[in-house]
C-alpha cells in the first residue's frame, strides 16, 4: 500500500506520471487538507474548488504559479493583505495576467479581450485551417510522426502568432523558440522556478509594439500597439508585452498537451476513432472529456489574505492552496465515474480546466478551436491511427513520459503512426 502522506507532491516522479491516485486518496480523506513538505492546502474537490475561484476578495491569485515556494517574507496575522501588495512583484511571474488581482486584473484582462474579438478569432480559424494542412504536408508519406514537435507545437505557436500579427518574415524564429519543452525547465520545482518565465519572448514584442507606435499600419500588431484599457488610456509598453507573451506561451502549452491526449485517447482506443470518423459532430464534446479527464493545468495556486473555510475547513490568513483542478475534473460528486472517458459525456464542458470566475482563460475559444480544426484535418488526412510499438511498446505495456513539472500535465512525446489518405 502507497503511503501518500509520506509523498512530496511536488517533485516526486511517480506523481508527476500518474497523479491520480494521489488525487484520489486526497480527496477521499478530505477534500481539502494541509500537505506535509510545502505548507501548502491541497484542494481536491470540485464545488471547493470553485468556492475559492469565486472569492477573489478572500484569496490572492499573487501566488498562482509559485505557491509551493515560501512567500519572500512571513506571513503575520489576521490580514495579510498589505504584505502581499508589498512583496507581490518578487514573486515569479509578477505581472503577469495569471497573478493579478481585481481591480487591475480586470482592466488588464479587458485589454486581452480587446485584442481577441469574434471577428479577430474568426480570421484565425480560417488560416488554422491552412496551417493543419501544412504541418501534415511537411510529413510527407511515410506514415510516421511525433505528435508535439512534428504537428501540435509548431501547429499551436503559428496560429497564435497569426493571431497577433506576428510579421511573416518571423514566423519560423517563433516556431523555432516554441518547439521543445521550454516550459517544463521554468516549473520543474519550487525552489528553481525561473525569476520570469517568459523573457524569451518579451524581446520580440517590445520592438513590435514600439515600431506600432512610432509608425502605425493597417496590421494586427498595430491594434495589439495602440489598444487602450477600458477606461481609454493607453498602457505601457511592457504591459502589453505581456499580455502578447503571456497569451503565446501559456496558451500555446496548454493546447499542445490537450492535442496530445486526445490524439492518445484516439490512437489506442479504434472505437472511439471510429466514431469520430463517423459523426464528425461529436470533436467538440470529446475535446471537453479529453480535457476533463486529461487536464492540461494540474491545478494553480491562492493566497489567503484573511481567515477563512472552504469546505468546512477553517484555514488562516496566508494560507497558500492548491487548487487542483485536475482532480476536481475527477471528482465523483459532479462526475459519474470520474475515471471513465465518455466520449457523449454530457455534463463534459463542466469542467475547470480552463479556469473559472475572473480567471477564466480569455483565451478558450482559441484553444477549442485549434482542436476542433486540428483533429478534423487529422482524421480526413490519416487513416488507422495508432501508438508505435517500437517507440511506447505493445499494448498493455506502453511506456509515456510526462514532464516533469507540477503544474502542467502533459506527455514529451507521442509517437504515431498512421495510413495517409490517398
């Protein structure tokens, strides 16, 4: 028997494959319970889950990415609210959309929601379309591939930097810096986390929105350049900039293990490809259950600036939470048999993986669209998709490796193979 309360959640190499039963064993217990190596309060259920979600003047979102780590200085009291304001910036990822609190959250996620309108979104789909279909053309016919660095990542990163009007010219120094595991170098532990995980790509829209303002054309970046908040002024540069990385990097990650996994679900279950192939109608809601059973953001983190409960549970002021919400995509008080995929699932879309309340990921709709267009092309184009023996090993013995990462659940690689279509 598996002794979970002996485990360290965070680094331990069995739970970064295969969180699950440490999830459920959690939960099982109590839905929401302090973890022994990190101080930290692991959220397992669904409805506490979304209790925290929705109490943004309750908990911070500073920590969102950092909460396994010690806060820079202790935390004090009965309100710890002044301190957080004081020492949020030295937090990784400060700034950053994920961190922020009402009210600036909102004007800032005001000015993403700016910049990604239906008919921006629209335009997008239809190069998403194009770009499927060169990803499968550049594997010509040999009938092979690996999903996430030979479709998904260049796939995802090129529909986005078509989104923000990144300059054809570009395009491939983008592709190349957003193919590979960058992501999973920056959330590898609590205590190595990188000071700004995306500083790659900040260089490249500073100049963007500089040259924008300085000399304005009919062009995308121009919008992203001179988009105003809500209330009509105009943000500084490095604001926008982040916006613009954070919406490429966070973006582009999440969709690329979404891809993986549905690709996986398909590749070893003929059933379910079939009825895919069948009944084209039934993509969007088997993106849901994919996401729900596979979710791409293990969970983020909160701060508790006063006493409260969740749950029942009384917890004090500067309590740092877990909320884990791929285990409250789990959770059989709101899913019937949790650890079943269900491709006609009907309360699918229920799930959290794309956030929920102020922080819900403005960036959905991309995501979901990405897939739907992705798995279309996929399946007219290849024929008797499969898992390579060689590369995973037979059936009932496969082999996957997942990165190694708490925060982001998602394989390395998936190695296919395929019929092509004539």
């Amino acid at each position: 028997m598996t002794d979970f309360d002996a485990i360290d959640y965070f680094t331990d190499k069995a739970v970064t494959a295969d969180p699950y039963p440490y999830w459920d064993h959690m939960r099982q217990r109590c839905p929401v319970q302090r973890e022994a190596h990190h101080d930290v309060v692991m959220i397992t259920g669904f409805d506490e889950v979304m209790s925290v979600y929705h109490d943004t003047a309750t908990w911070s979102s500073c920590n969102a990415v950092s909460g396994a780590a010690a806060f820079p200085v202790p935390l004090e009291g009965d309100d710890v609210t002044e301190l957080i304001e004081q020492h949020r910036d030295e937090l990784p990822f400060a700034g950053e959309l994920p961190t922020m609190d009402p009210p600036q959250h909102t004007a800032h996620r005001g000015l993403l929601l700016r910049l990604i309108t239906p008919k921006r979104l629209n335009e997008n789909e239809a190069f998403m379309w194009h770009q499927a279909d060169r990803q499968i053309d550049e594997l010509g016919e040999r009938g092979t591939l690996e999903l996430i660095t030979e479709f998904a990542q260049p796939f995802t990163a090129l529909v986005i930097a078509d989104l923000l009007g990144v300059p054809d010219d570009d395009r491939a120094a983008f592709r190349a810096e957003m193919v590979g595991n960058k992501l999973e170098q920056r959330f590898t532990s609590p205590h190595d986390m990188a000071r700004d995980p995306l500083a790659y790509l900040h260089h490249r829209f500073v100049g963007y929105v500089e040259d924008r303002r300085r000399e304005p054309r009919d062009d995308v970046l121009t919008g992203l350049a001179t988009a105003t908040f809500p209330d009509g002024t105009l943000p500084e540069v490095h604001e926008v900039v982040r916006i613009a990385a954070n919406l490429f990097a966070a973006g582009q990650e999440t969709t690329v293990r979404m891809l993986s996994s549905a690709l996986r679900i398909i590749a070893e279950q003929p059933e379910i490809q079939e009825r895919l192939r069948d009944d084209r109608r039934l993509i969007p809601n088997f993106l849901e259950e994919t996401l729900r059973f596979e979710t791409p953001l293990k969970g983020p983190f909160r701060l508790s600036r006063v006493p409260t409960a969740v749950g029942g549970v009384d917890l004090p002021a500067g309590t740092s939470a877990a909320l884990l919400v791929g285990a409250a995509n789990r959770d059989p008080r709101r899913f019937e048999c949790p650890n079943e995929f269900r491709v006609d699932r009907p309360n699918a879309r229920q799930h959290l993986a794309f956030g929920h309340g102020v922080h819900t990921c403005a960036g959905a709709p991309l995501a979901r669209s990405e897939g739907r267009v992705a798995l279309e092309r996929i399946l007219d184009r290849m024929h008797d998709i499969r898992i390579s023996d060689a590369e995973h090993g037979p059936a009932g013995d496969r082999r996957f490796s997942y990165l190694r990462t708490y925060m982001i659940r998602g394989l390395t690689q998936l190695h296919l193979e395929y019929t092509p279509a004539a």
